[in-house]
C-alpha cells in the first residue's frame, strides 16, 4: 500500500493487511478515518483504507532510531527531536543505543496515536515513553523547531512519504528551504538533521546542504523484497 500521511509520524508498509478486528476508530479533520486494528497478529493503523504503520513491518524505522544514535556516539549528553510516534519503533531503537544521560524529546500531533501505542504496542517495546530520558510532547514537530535554538544534537523527521511525494501539503513547511533553514538553527554545532523517504530526491538532497554536509544512508529494503527506503543525514557546520 502507499504511504500516507498526518502530519504525525508516519510508517510505510509495501503490502497489505485484512482487517481481523477493529480495535478503535476516530474521524479527521479532513473527514477521513484513522482505524487501529489488529490484524493477521500484528497492530496496524489505516487512514482512508490504507496501511500507515504496522508492527509487522518496522525495519527502517529501527534503522532510523539506531543510525540516529550511533551518529551521537560520544556525545555525553545528547539531545534528540524526534518528529511523531507512530508505534514507537523509531523511539525504542533510539534509546536502544543512547547513553543513560541522554534527553529525547517526541512530538506527536495526535493524542490518539499516543493512546493507542500505550494501549497496544508499548508492551512490545519496553513501555518507551516510560523511558526517563523521554519528553512527550502533544504537538506538531514543526512548531518545536521553530521556537527552538541550538537546542537539540539531532532532529529525527518521519512525517511523510519524503520530501518529493507530500500526501499533506502542509508538510512542505518541513522539507522546503525555510523548514531546514529553521532545522539548522534548531540544532546545535555538528548536530544531525534525520530525514526518512520513501524515494531518493537529488533536489532535496540539495537543499539539505542548507543544513551542512550531506550523506545518503539506504536503510533494509520491505519484507517483501521491494524498494529500500532512505534516510538523508546532515551535519550542521
């Protein structure tokens, strides 16, 4: 299924799940329907019929956390932003690497996603956001950004299908110049700026030099075997 997206954070499954039982379900704004289930044993979220997150399928997401945290390696005390919850994976494979000192910050705009990764996935991780190093906060990471300086090691943002393939429009504040411009005044010196994608973008990758020195990490490819997903890395200078 295609990845969509709600401004919080959002995980791309390749396939699709039957429903087995609905577990839950809340109206949009945009008159859609975010329904978690359980289905074929695993957690899923769906918006409009489709497959947003899974506990099935989170091997990037765990790329994520895990290459985010390795890149803070020596760090004594690191200060992460993470963009949206989703199920958490992203969050726990952070943690799974960072020392005991560190302080994670996770935006998520919906409280809903918030309940439902405590009612139904947070046993699976450890209960994360039990975790002492983490802050919640319900909101929209972009507003955390901007009133932010030189506050955070690293920013983490899952929050779409990627910057050329925008299911909100609105998310565009995030990945246009202007949002890493603000990205880059939110981190510190030497600081990491995080961005997953569905597809590789020459243009974007431009424009994260806007936060410093550019790399490409090409995170596991789906369980069925199709494309890899991406992760942009820039260091502040």
């Amino acid at each position: 299924m295609a990845r969509a997206q709600l401004v919080s954070s959002v995980i791309v499954v390749s396939y699709s799940l039957l429903p087995n039982e609905i577990i839950d379900r809340i109206a949009l704004p945009d008159g859609k329907e975010m329904v978690l289930l359980r289905a074929d044993g695993h957690i899923a979220i769906h918006v409009g019929g489709r497959t947003l997150m899974s506990s099935l399928e989170h091997g990037s997401e765990d790329a994520l956390g895990r290459i985010v945290g390795e890149q803070l390696a020596g760090i004594r005390k690191p200060r992460v932003l993470i963009g949206g919850l989703g199920l958490g994976f992203t969050l726990r494979a952070a943690l799974d690497v960072l020392p005991p000192t560190a302080k994670v910050v996770v935006a998520e705009l919906l409280t809903e996603v918030v309940r439902w990764h405590r009612g139904f996935v947070g046993a699976l991780l450890d209960h994360p956001l039990d975790d002492p190093r983490v802050k919640l906060i319900v909101g929209d990471v972009g507003t955390v950004i901007a009133h932010s300086k030189h506050a955070f090691d690293a920013i983490v943002l899952d929050v779409d299908n990627g910057p050329e393939a925008l299911t909100h429009a609105g998310n565009a504040t995030l990945y246009g110049r202007a949002g890493l411009s603000r990205a880059r005044i939110a981190l510190r010196a030497g600081g990491v700026l995080a961005v997953w994608s569905a597809f590789p973008s020459r243009t974007f990758a431009r424009w994260m030099k806007t936060v410093g020195t550019v790399k490409l990490v090409r995170t596991v490819p789906t369980m069925s075997g199709g494309p890899r997903y991406y992760i942009w890395l820039a260091t502040r200078s």
